[in-house]
C-alpha cells in the first residue's frame, strides 16, 4: 500500500504501483491465487505494461510512463451472474462521469465498452469475472486511458489522447484519483439496487445510438441503427425494419462512410 491522493470510501485506498508487469489483470490475478488478502477496491497500477490486454485477445499498447494502465479489484457478489453486464455499465459510466468534465459531450461509450472522444478511442476496458456457484466472486476491471502519449504506431486503430485533444500534459495520479472516484460512485449506486438508472445512463452515453451506422456482420457491410442493449449485454440492431441482436463476436462497427 502507498500513501496516494485517491479520496473515495475503498476505490484507490490501497494503490499499488508499478514500474512494469506484463499485464495489471494478471498480476492481480496472480496475488489472488496465491491467496494474498486483499481489500475490495484495490488498484494496481503500472507505468508500463508490455502485454496488456483489450477485447478479443487484441494487444493494449501503451507508451511507458504516458498513459493510465491500472486494474481494480471488486467483489459484486451482490450480482447476480445474469446481470454481469451491468457491472460493464457501471464502470464504463463510472470513467464518462469522471472525464465528462475534460471532453464533455464528446465522450462516449462504444459498446461494449470502450470509451470514446468522437470516433477515436481514448480507452477501453477489460472486465474478468470469477464466479462462485450463482454469484461473482470477484471481479478484476482492466483500464487503460491514453493521456499524454503523442503519437501512436500504424495499425493500432483510431487511438487519441488527452494531450492530442487537449494539447497538454496531464498528471497521471490526478486523472487516476478521478477514475476511482467516478466507478466508485457508479458502483455504489449498482450495489444499493439502482440498476434502471446506469443502464438509461449507458444508453445515453452510447455512441452511435438511434444514429443509421454500417457494420460488418458475417463477412458483409450492413447498415443499421443501434437501437438498444439487451439486460444481457447483447447489442440491439435495426436492419431495415428488422430487429437483431449480437455478442461482441458477431458483429464490427466500421467508419461511418
């Protein structure tokens, strides 16, 4: 534990940081394998990680020293296994409350749960789950937030940073003091049952929402219109009158054209 400027109630009070782990997810991971005790709310954060990890294995790539790459420790058991979705919620509007101040409307969530600022990425998130008979036992929630890393490498998708929009650099402990203080918030309300508004916040923060779109469904460009998310976390597309729905596997948002 080090002594940080995180304020909340648990989220961020034992920080962990260091220089570099292949991924913070699997460090965790590792301390509760071998059973070390550790508080709800715990954050593990690296200055550089060299394997972290995005949705479907994809590879998070980070510059040493630049970015926010942390994981938190949470244990939901409170939820039950079909609603794990809405844990996915609750954190992906925890980190919008928490940067609405620095980009305002801008900021989005693309489903699942990456967070976006327009149409390029600014971070993403990774959210493993250990399940015990009908309930979560814990839950490990990977961020990574592109803050003061100027440039990219071809290939890496449509990253941004804080510094690219901003045009300066930002303190890491601050904007991660910010983060922990908005999942928090966002936590407590999914713990004390108030689940009908983070998912009427999540749709109001989803990018592309009743927006015409055009996806890669099945190896075809289609075009459609998101028009929801199922209380299992499957999106929701209308296809010329026709409703379907997809997991993260089936279905790829393209550039709009």
């Amino acid at each position: 534990m080090q002594n940080n400027i995180i304020s909340g109630l648990f989220v961020g009070q034992n920080l962990v940081t260091l220089k570099e782990v292949d991924s913070t997810n699997n460090y965790l991971k590792e301390l509760l394998a071998n059973s070390k005790p550790l508080t709800e709310g715990t954050v593990i954060m690296a200055e550089a990680q060299h394997a972290g990890r995005g949705q479907h294995n994809n590879k998070w790539l980070s510059e040493p020293g630049k970015n926010l790459t942390f994981s938190i420790l949470l244990k939901p058991s409170f939820l039950p296994i079909q609603q794990q979705f809405d844990l996915t919620r609750c954190i992906s509007i925890g980190v919008i409350n928490a940067l609405k101040p620095y980009f305002g409307i801008a900021l989005k969530v693309k489903w699942p749960n990456d967070i976006y600022v327009g149409e390029r990425k600014l971070g993403g998130m990774l959210i493993e789950n250990q399940l015990q008979g009908s309930q979560i036992r814990h839950s490990i929630v990977g961020i990574g937030i592109n803050v003061n890393q100027d440039n990219f490498p071809e290939g890496s998708g449509t990253p941004i940073s804080f510094k690219q929009i901003l045009h300066r650099d930002y303190h890491l402990q601050t904007i991660l003091a910010e983060l922990c203080k908005g999942i928090e918030v966002s936590y407590l309300q999914l713990k004390a049952g108030r689940v009908e508004g983070i998912r009427n916040a999540y749709i109001d923060s989803l990018l592309a929402f009743n927006e015409p779109r055009y996806f890669k469904v099945n190896g075809n460009v289609v075009s459609g219109v998101i028009t929801g998310v199922t209380g299992e976390g499957l999106l929701q597309v209308n296809h010329d009158g026709i409703e379907s729905r997809y997991n993260l596997k089936e279905i790829e948002f393209l550039k709009n054209q």
